[in-house]
C-alpha cells in the first residue's frame, strides 16, 4: 500500500494472494483455524483476510473490489 499524507488515504500498489481455503459453515457455527505468516516486502504492508458468502470472485477481480466483494473482512497492518 502507499500512504498520501497530504489526501489522508491509502492506494493499493499490489495484492498477491498467500493462502485461500474453502470452508463450509452452517449457520451460526464457528471455526477457528490457526494461520503463520511473515511479510517479505518493506514498507506499508496490510494483510487482509477475506470472508465470502457462497459466491467468490475470480480473479479478474481484485484490490478493492475484492475486498468490497467480501462478507466480512480484518486486516492487520505490519
């Protein structure tokens, strides 16, 4: 990501999947799935972890829209 001090908001400069795994929940059921991961590249880094209805994009679709396409979504900034 790239930081505009001056606008106050981010860009996204490149999105590279690391992990995708599929899960099928009922209703109202949980999971908790353990995940490492280490960031390679220096500056703003965010990680963002996606949650999708029953339907995920391709992936012709990506930085924001995907993210805007998801159910919920968390990010961590390292």
């Amino acid at each position: 990501m790239e930081f505009d001090n001056f606008t106050n908001t981010s860009r996204i400069i490149a999105m590279d999947p690391l992990w995708r795994r599929s899960f099928k929940l009922a209703n109202n059921e949980t999971t908790h799935i353990s995940y490492n991961l280490s960031v390679e590249k220096n500056g703003y880094n965010r990680v963002e972890f996606l949650l999708f209805n029953e339907t995920v994009p391709g992936p012709e679709v990506s930085n924001w829209d995907r993210i805007n396409a998801s159910y919920h979504d968390l990010h961590l900034w390292r």
